[in-house]
C-alpha cells in the first residue's frame, strides 16, 4: 500500500505544472537550499565560538536562552509558507483504502518537508562542535533529539493551526508582546524556558519533548481522521457574504467599477488580505533604519522612506493584472478599455501610497527630517515606482490562486529576468539621485532632488500607461494561455 | 452577420478548427454540434478574440476580432467558469457586467427581476460568493449576465449542461423568447441534440473542426442528427 502511496506521490511531484515548466528555477530552488544550508552550518559553528570569544557567555546556554523565539518564528514561517497536503486526499476517500493509513501517510509526508529538514543544518554543526569541545556526549545526543523532536511537533502543530488563521496571528502578537516585555526589561520569558532547554542537556527532559511530539502527531492525526469528509475537514469553508456597494468611490467616474472590484478583491480574498497584512508591515521597515546606528547614512533613510511608503506599491502592484488571472477571459471580451483598467490600478496604488504616508506620520517622533523622508520617498513612489510595477507587472504571467495565502512570500514571479531589471530604477536610482544633491549641495538639495525626480515620472504617465496597453495587446494571447494553467 | 472566412487553429502541427467559409446572419440563432474535441469551444474562443487564428479571420459584424476591438460593446459571451469574478455576490457581478455595458444600477435590477423564476430563489440575496455557489447556479448567473444590456451576439457554450431539468426547460424558454425578437444573433453549443433542435433555427455539425452538416431546423432535425451521431 505505501508503495502506491510513494509512486502516486513521485508522478505528482515529476508531472506538476510548475516542475515542468521552468527547471531553472528548480536550479535556483537548490541553489538557495543549498545557500541557507550553508548559512544555517555557519551559523551553527559560528555561534558557539562567536558566543563564547565575543560575548564571554556559556554557548549552550545561551542558545538554550532564544530558543523559544527561534521556535515561535519558526511557527509563524510554517504557517504563512508550508503547504499542509489536503487537496490530494480527496480522490483517496473512496478507495479500498484504509483511512488511517491515508492519515498516517499524509502526516508522515509533511514531516519530509524542508521546513524540518533546514534546522539539522544547524543543530547538526553545533551539536557536533560541542563534543568537540568536551561536552557530556550523552547530554548533547538528548539535547539534539529533544530539538528534534520538538520541531518536529512544531510541524504537527502547524496542521493544526493551517484549519485556523486566528492561532498564528494569536502566536504572533504574543511573540511581539513578550519580544517587547523581554527587550524593555520587565518581564523576560526565557528564564522560564531556558530552564526547560537547559533540561534536555543536563536531565530527562527529552523525554518530555518526545511526548509532546507523539501528542501533537496523535492530535493531528486524530483531527485529520475525524475530519476526513467532504463536508468537514475536506471542504472550502464559505463565509457569509454581504453586497458592498461603495458608492463613495463614484466620484472616480467610469474608473469607480474596477475600483470598487478591486476593493472586493482585497478585503475578500485571503492571498491579498494576506498583501495587505504584508505591506502594512512595510510600514514599520523604517523602524529598522531609524533606530539602528549603522544605518545612520542619510542615504539608507531615503531607502527606508521609499519601503515605509511603498509597501502597498510593491507587494500589489507587482502582480498586475495577474490578480485578475482567474476571470481574465472575462476581462478580455468585456466591453473594457486597458487604459482604464490600468489607470484604475494606478489610482489603486497612488491612494494606498498616500495612505500608508499618513499612517507612517508616527515617524515624526523620530524628528521631521525623518518624516521628510518618507514623504519625499511617497512622492518618488508615486510618480515613478508606481509606472514602474505596472510596468514590470505586465510581464508576469503567474496565475494567482486568490484562495491560498500561502504564496504570498518567495513568490517564483520575483525571478524574472526583466521585473529585476525594471526594479533597479525602483530603489536605486533614488538613492543616487539623494547621494548627489546630499554631497555636492545640502541635505535638502538631496530630498529635492528625489521628489524632483517623482514630479518628473507624472509627465511620462501617459507614455507608461501606452507602453504597458501596448505589452497587455501583444501579449494577450499567451497571458491567458498562461492565466489557465493552475498549479 | 458573422463571417468567417478560412479560418483554421493548428495546435503543435494538428488542425483542430478548419472552416472556409461560414455565414451566421442576423437574428439567427445559431446551434452548433459535435462530440469531445469537435472543436466548439475552440471557434467560440476565435470569435471572442481569446486565442490567436492560425490562420483566416473572423468578422463580428464587420469587425475583424483579432485586429479591433469594436466588437466587444455589442457582444456578450459565457464559455465557462473563467467569466465569472468568484469573489463577488451574484448581484455585485450583475452590476460590474452592467456597468461595463453602460446600465445602471436600476436598470440591471429591473432586467434581472425579470429571471426571478430561473434563479428558483437560489441566486439573489443568498448571502454566497459566486466561487461557493454550485456549478449549476452557477452557470445560471453567468447566462444571465451575458443578457444584461442588450447585446446584438450572444455567445453560450455548453449553457445546458449542469442545470437542473426544471432550469433547462426555463432557459430554452428564454432563448427561444429571445430569438423570436429576430434581431440578436444568438450562438449556443451543446452535446444534447434535442435542446439544440428546440432552440435553434439552424444547427451545424462539427467534426474534428471541420464543418461535416449546415442544416435549417425542420422537424425532421433531430432524426437527421440522431442518425448521423449513431454512426
């Protein structure tokens, strides 16, 4: 039976769409496995020298402290990117097979994933340094398989929260909460859990990891097999829906129909909402810069102003129309002309832009130059980046499942060749136009000069929106030949 | 009128469409016929401009498809679920389709008010997305939507399958109400030769893309094409 299981499996993995598509980017898949193992084995080596030569701490210790972050993020990563096997069971219902033996091999597949593999490469290294430097064999070997086993039930535990949103953004706001307590020094958590991790080393404590893993693939397990009908576990949940009118967007005239649409897509699908959750986090990328010394330049602030503004910009924009890939032939024999779709997107993005700069207006705290950034890097985004990811994003021809939430990050469409190159004007040219009016003139020449640079991109609007109308025409035929093959 | 003119589609050097000359005229209601891979869908797809002629053209009109896009204010197409946005309440897509062809809000209330019977209750104010509607309500909607604003072609591929009888029965009505006002030039494709009949005034057979029987409905029809299916 597991060799029907395994062959079912291979001609799913050989034949699938994706895979026969493109072996480059399964080239570049390896390469950046490869690239984070290698990191991760660097790391793993690194830390223990690096915590011990720099830091003057106990290396084991140390890492047994920030294990529980490690962990949590690493859940909130499994959720937003690995992919729980549903789907393929359905057509395994029926068979004379025997349910639990689907369960068993469903769950078993998952624990194959990358997600669990990539952590060996570095608590592999590490453990492995640490007989090297005379730690008690047996309690390293403990300690490895209690982390093993805990990621592992990370893993199940991901099966579990995938059937619910509200878990993994519940686990993020208590990481950031506690994350916060930890850094202003009221309440630090990892006295509490280092005492669990130091266990696995110096007691039985692995035993405990081992149960809870057994727990989390038994409850996984269990709600899998009692949720195996169509009508339960195996279904799309539906969610009441209500008629939105938005009649405040009128005011835009004929562009108000695709506006409003593009609205409903937004709020309503969960692989934009998940964009939309994306690019507000966008809004706080500044807080890295502002806050850090080595990032003091004033060119990086030009950097953070045009990501703290743009967010929406980037992570929307760049898949235009492909947001629209499931109804495209609709789109193409209705009475539509491209200029006024592409000018809605535009608008779309331009009142985001506008948006997330009044949002960001917190920055000010940080001093008024800091806001300026910001709003000089809104008005480049506007008039030139904005062109600039329709543009890049007519180029794109990846469907997008606007069910699943789960491409929303890594996404393949990042690693076309002429989206790269458009997006080199995105960011960089910005920064050199700030660099030039900074140090030949004055740092206000520099903001000048950008926002110069954003007021310039709206005369060329007309022209864009002709090049893109024109790439959307020729293209026509294949994009919806493209736009019909789903993953 | 719709003209075609040697038009062909060649796949990977295999013809799946190959029609020399072929006039549909104004009011007509046009049934075409054909087993699997006939090549309905593909001619339907030519005519909406969705994939490239190999080949020839297509005048819609007077418009050539692939060179203007003229045709598309006076003509209306549902091929399959691809023509409909799944995240939008039934009403919110017949409002979009409506504003696309210059109705307002009022007017597609009125127009579909008038299909309240066909919907059965399931369609209007039932609190569902179209992606969780089934197949059949559906399909329903997507009929519907193709009629909104007084298109001179209407384009329905396979609108029989998926729907109830009750439905069935209730859509032949609507296209034969239609056709009888003899300025819409309506094209349907079915795999059921009875429905065809019944709402066609001239049906045409196709064969691995080629054009094999161009008849005027008599009542001798459906005996014509029975005989020719058997084989």
């Amino acid at each position: 039976m597991i060799k029907h299981f395994l062959t079912l499996e291979w001609k799913s993995f050989a034949r699938s769409a994706s895979f026969k598509t493109n072996i480059a980017f399964k080239i570049l898949m390896l390469l950046g496995f490869l690239y984070f193992a290698t990191i991760f084995v660097f790391i793993g080596i690194g830390i223990f020298y690096g915590i011990r030569k720099e830091a003057h701490l106990e290396p084991l210790a140390t890492v047994n402290r920030y294990l529980i972050y490690y962990f949590s993020v690493d859940l909130i990563f499994r959720y937003m990117m690995q992919k729980i096997p549903v789907v393929n069971i359905k057509p395994l219902l029926y068979l004379n097979l025997k349910k639990s033996s689907v369960v068993h091999f469903s769950l078993g597949k998952t624990a194959l994933s990358g997600f669990n593999l990539l952590h060996a490469f570095f608590f592999i290294p590490f453990s492995v340094v640490m007989l090297v430097e005379g730690y008690d064999v047996w309690g390293v070997v403990q300690w490895y398989l209690g982390i093993m086993a805990l990621i592992f039930t990370a893993n199940f535990l991901n099966i579990l929260a995938a059937s619910k949103d509200s878990i993994a953004f519940f686990t993020g706001s208590i990481l950031v909460v506690l994350a916060g307590l930890h850094y202003y020094g009221f309440f630090d958590i990892t006295q509490y859990t280092s005492m669990f991790f130091n266990g696995l080393y110096h007691s039985f404590y692995s035993l405990i990891a081992l149960l809870l893993l057994l727990l989390s693939y038994y409850s996984a397990a269990n709600y899998f097999r009692a949720n195996m009908f169509l009508d339960a576990g195996l279904s799309v949940k539906q969610k009441t829906a209500s008629t939105q009118e938005y009649t405040w967007l009128n005011r835009f005239g004929s562009m108000s129909t695709f506006l409003k649409n593009d609205l409903r897509l937004i709020l309503r699908n969960k692989r934009s909402k998940m964009t939309l959750f994306v690019s507000l986090m966008f809004l706080f990328y500044g807080l890295l810069f502002f806050t850090s010394k080595s990032y003091e330049s004033p060119v990086w602030q030009i950097f953070a102003g045009i990501f703290v503004s743009g967010g929406f910009l980037f992570t929307f924009g760049q898949f235009v129309p492909s947001w629209d890939s499931s109804y495209y032939p609709l789109m193409m024999s209705q009475n539509i002309q491209y200029r006024e779709y592409i000018s809605s997107k535009w608008w779309l993005v331009v009142i985001a832009t506008v948006f997330s700069t009044g949002l960001a207006s917190f920055y000010l705290f940080f001093g008024w130059k800091t806001y300026l950034a910001v709003v000089v890097g809104a008005i480049y985004n506007i008039g030139v980046n904005a062109h600039l990811v329709l543009w890049g994003g007519a180029y794109i021809k990846q469907p997008i499942d606007l069910t699943s939430a789960k491409q929303a990050f890594g996404n393949k469409q990042a690693f076309n060749l002429k989206t790269m190159l458009l997006s080199i004007p995105k960011l960089l040219l910005p920064l050199g136009l700030f660099a030039l009016g900074y140090y030949l003139i004055n740092p206000i020449a520099g903001y000048l000069f950008v926002a110069l640079a954003g007021v310039l991109g709206f005369a060329f609007k007309n022209k864009v929106f002709s090049i893109i109308e024109k790439i959307y025409q020729t293209e026509k035929y294949k994009t919806i030949a493209a736009y019909k093959q789903k993953n | 009128m719709i003209q075609v003119k040697n038009l062909t589609k060649v796949y990977s050097g295999i013809s799946v469409l190959s029609i020399d000359n072929l006039d549909i005229t104004k009011g007509e209601s046009f049934g075409l016929v054909g087993n699997n891979g006939a090549g309905k869908t593909t001619f339907f797809s030519l005519l909406l401009d969705l994939i490239k002629p190999s080949t020839g053209q297509i005048l819609n009109y007077g418009v050539e498809v692939n060179k203007s896009e003229a045709w598309k204010p006076f003509t209306t197409a549902f091929i399959d679920e691809t023509f409909l946005i799944g995240y939008l309440t039934p009403e919110e897509y017949f409002y979009f389709i409506g504003e696309l062809r210059g109705q307002s809000k009022a007017d597609v209330d009125t127009f579909i008010a008038g299909f309240e019977d066909f919907f059965n209750g399931e369609i209007l104010k039932n609190k569902k997305y179209l992606r969780d509607l089934s197949k059949g309500n559906q399909k329903k909607v997507g009929i519907i939507a193709a009629l909104i604003g007084n298109p001179e072609v209407i384009v329905l591929d396979e609108p029989f399958a998926n729907l109830d009888p009750t439905t069935q029965i209730r859509l032949k009505r609507i296209l034969k109400e239609l056709a009888a006002k003899g300025d819409k030039t309506i094209l349907v494709s079915s795999h059921d030769l009875q429905h065809t009949v019944e709402v066609s005034n001239r049906i045409v057979v196709l064969e691995k893309g080629i054009v094999v029987k161009d008849i005027q409905t008599s009542a001798e029809t459906l005996k014509e094409l029975e005989a020719f299916f058997e084989g």
